[in-house]
C-alpha cells in the first residue's frame, strides 16, 4: 500500500496514501483496533448537518468566508448521499469524548473540500471546526442521530404495528374467549378486548418515546470545551439550532445550561427509557401470541398464525413461533442496551462524560433493533394471524371459572365448592352445581352465559 506523510501536534504519520482522512484519525485507527463495532453512519450524517450548519453559521457572521462555506457545505452534503462513508472507520471503542470521530469528520471534510478547491485552503481545526469543540459537537451529534434516527426508523414502523393490532381488534369484535390470569384459567373475555391491551400497550410506548424526544432536542453546541462557550461567538448555538432546523425539518433548540449538556447525558437515559418500556411490552405481547399459538395439538391453539418456514432439521412438519422469538430477543437485548447506556451516563465527571461513544451506539442499535422488528413482526406474523374458533369456544365452555358468575347467586364458597367437585370429578359446572343441589337446571340455564361475561 502507498502512504504519504500527515502531520499533527505529536508529529509525522504514515496514513494510506488515497484516503481522506489525516494524522488525528490516522492515530485513532491504530490505537483502537478494538472490536468490530465502528461510529454508526447515523453519527456520521449527524456531524455532517452539525458540520454544515456551523459553516452556514460562522459564514453569517462574519467569520467564514463564502469559499469555504460552500466548500464544507458541498462536502458535508456528499457525505449525507453516502459517498463517503468509506472515509470513516473509527471504532466505537475510543476515546470516550468521540474527539477523533469529530476530528475524522474534520479531516474529510477538510481534504475532500481542498480536492474540489483544487488548493489546500480548508484546514480541519481552524475552519471546520471553528466555533466548537469536539466536548459540544459529539453530545450535539449524538442527540441529532438519536432524534433523526428515532423518528424516521422507529416512530413510523410501530405506528403500522399500532395499526395492525386495530384491524385485528375490529376483525374479531364478539369473539369471545377464556381469559388468563397467572397462566391458569379466568373469566371470559373478548378476543378483541385482549388485542386491545396489546394494541393500547403499543399505543402508550408511541406516546412516551415521542413526547421523550423533547429532552433531547436541547443541543449541548456552543458549550465548546468545558461549557463556557470560549472561542464561540455569542449567539452561535442559536444560529445553529435555525440552520439545522432548516437542513432537518426538526426543532432543535440550545440548551441553556450548557455545563448541564457537555457532563450529563440524562435526556438519551430518559428517552432509552421509553425505549425500554415498548420492548417490555413487545415482549409480553410476542410472549402472549406464542403462548396462544401453542400447539399445534398439544397446547392452546387458540390463535394460528403464518408458518414462515421450517422449525426443526429433525422434526418433519414442525413449525415454530420465530417471528415472536425474534420480538423477544430484540427486546432482552434493548433492556441490556438500557443497562450499559445508564451505567455510562453515571460517569459524568466534572464538565464532561466520557463514554459517550458506548452510549450513542446502544441507544442507536436499540431505535434499529425495535423499528425492524417491528415491521418484521408486522409483515410476518400480525398480519396472518387469525382466531382458532372452534378451540376458543370448546375452552370457553369447559373453564371452571366461568361459575364466578354464579358466586353472587349461590356465593363464594359454594361457587368455588361446585368449581372443585367438577374439576375432581372430570365433569362441567352444570352436572357439579346440579349434584351439589344448589341450582336448579332451569336457574342455572338462565344465569349461565359465559359469552355474556365480557
């Protein structure tokens, strides 16, 4: 391979002769070789509207000129189509303030625009990163990736589920079924009416992560090293905030509290949080529907839904609930994500936390994970499934807990005497409240309805 000589504040460095990167990333990349996990391309393109806006910014007043602002802009905008993205391969497991990815985005930036300028004019400290500090620019990129990525991936994807539950729900209106609770038997229930509890489970998560989202649309820009906001003129974390609402269509604003934003990463914890609570209810519903497909003879069968492809190599004709495994697995591993973003939020210390590389990477790797599977889950599985009536009605009918209507007429405790002598003799409650004698026929036919109980 051919190199050519980069130089930085700690001297010469060979760095691949064709790449865009300099001597800061060049560093980086041999010192890190950790893992396989490099800066998610939503970081990347987070730094690249950052990048653009700030140009845009320190253009208007003054302190950029026209060149190099229509330069960075250009450059920034390649990045955003992609093709770049080959310019940034930093792990994820580096120095916890991001410094070398900003210096990354820097240092492209800086040589793709002197490439198109034809003169090295553009130089990555002074000018693409003027008014910043990588302390401001990493915090601010990773809540522009986390709002962008989250309403764009995850937002639209669980809205489709969300709706998919609703056309389930009014397919099996009047449908009525034994319900369930601590996995034994219950009184009845509408088939809808427990959709509904999936469907309103969904509903609240939808709710929670958008009105979360809030909290992390205070950008920390303008903070600069330690919060103080040196070397940025006043006014700059404004400006940038109107251009990146122009470039996004988002509402970002500044947070006004700047030492808050460079140490405390207590918005993407609270966000995650909302993250977490969909993937717990992903996991009951996913848990629920494998449950009622169980079977397909031996266990409750009361739902059937799509076999998508073979389950065993060993077993002919067997079919497994996959798409309902693959729900639950996304989920253990987003409520793990919650665990490492929350342990690395702890260590703010001083005017700066550094793990926010781990951070940003688990809270994006969870807003994918969710919104995949959720269409996954929707395309494969919802959408098929469809009520097993026959099984629903015969276990309607031989629940022993349908004589809880009957308590208040012959009470408790002879409701539960009647449930017992049924279920020890093997008969229904009709033949057990008869031989107890504490109904006669015709009032037991008239207060025994268990598709009413709903």
């Amino acid at each position: 391979m051919d190199y050519r000589i980069e130089r930085d504040s700690l001297g010469e460095i060979q760095v691949p002769a064709n790449a865009l990167w300099a001597a800061q990333t060049q560093r980086s990349y041999e010192n890190f070789a950790i893992g396989t996990e490099t800066m998610p391309r939503e970081v990347i393109d987070a730094f690249a509207y950052l990048k653009k806006a700030a140009a845009k910014a320190n253009n208007k007043c003054g302190k950029l000129s026209d060149e190099k602002c229509d330069t960075i802009s250009k450059v920034c905008d390649d990045i955003l189509s992609g093709a770049l993205y080959d310019s940034f391969p930093l792990k994820v497991w580096q120095t916890g303030s991001g410094t070398q990815s900003n210096m990354n985005v820097n240092e492209v930036i800086a040589n793709q625009g002197n490439a198109l300028l034809g003169k090295k004019k553009l130089h990555p400290n002074d000018d693409v990163n003027m008014s910043q500090s990588s302390n401001d620019t990493f915090p601010t990129a990773m809540h522009i990736a986390a709002v962008l990525a989250t309403e764009s991936g995850l937002i639209p994807a669980l809205d489709a589920l969300i709706h998919e539950f609703e056309r389930l729900e009014k397919e099996n209106l009047g449908l009525v079924k034994s319900g369930r609770t601590h996995l034994q038997d219950a009184t009845p229930i509408a088939f809808s009416q427990e959709i509904s509890g999936w469907r309103s489970s969904l509903a609240e998560s939808f709710d929670m992560i958008r009105d979360s989202l809030e909290y992390i649309r205070k950008l920390a820009i303008g903070g600069t090293a330690v919060g103080t906001g040196l070397n940025a003129y006043k006014g700059f974390d404004k400006d940038v905030c109107n251009e990146l609402n122009m470039l996004t269509g988002e509402s970002f604003i500044p947070d006004e509290n700047k030492f808050h934003a460079l140490t405390s990463k207590d918005g993407i914890v609270f966000v995650h949080g909302a993250l977490k609570s969909l993937a717990a209810n992903l996991m009951k519903i996913a848990n629920d529907i494998r449950w009622l497909a169980s079977g397909p003879r031996l266990g409750l069968g009361e739902i059937n839904i799509p076999a998508n492809e073979p389950g065993s190599s060993i077993m002919p004709g067997k079919v497994n609930p996959t798409q309902c495994e693959a729900v639950t697995m996304v989920a253990v591993q987003v409520m793990g994500n919650d665990a490492a973003i929350g342990f690395a939020a702890s260590q703010g210390n001083f005017e700066l936390n550094v793990f926010m590389p781990v951070i940003i990477y688990n809270f994006l790797q969870s807003v994918r994970l969710l919104g995949d599977v959720c269409v996954s889950f929707r395309e494969r599985c919802v959408q098929g499934i469809t009520a097993n009536h026959e099984r629903m009605h015969d276990n309607l009918y031989r629940s022993l807990m349908n004589v809880t209507a009957l308590s208040p007429i012959i009470g408790y405790d002879a409701a539960a005497k009647a449930a017992k002598k049924a279920h020890t003799d093997g008969t229904d409650l009709k033949t057990a409240v008869l031989a107890l004698g504490l109904m006669t026929e015709e009032e037991f036919d008239k207060n025994y309805h268990p598709e009413e109980m709903v």
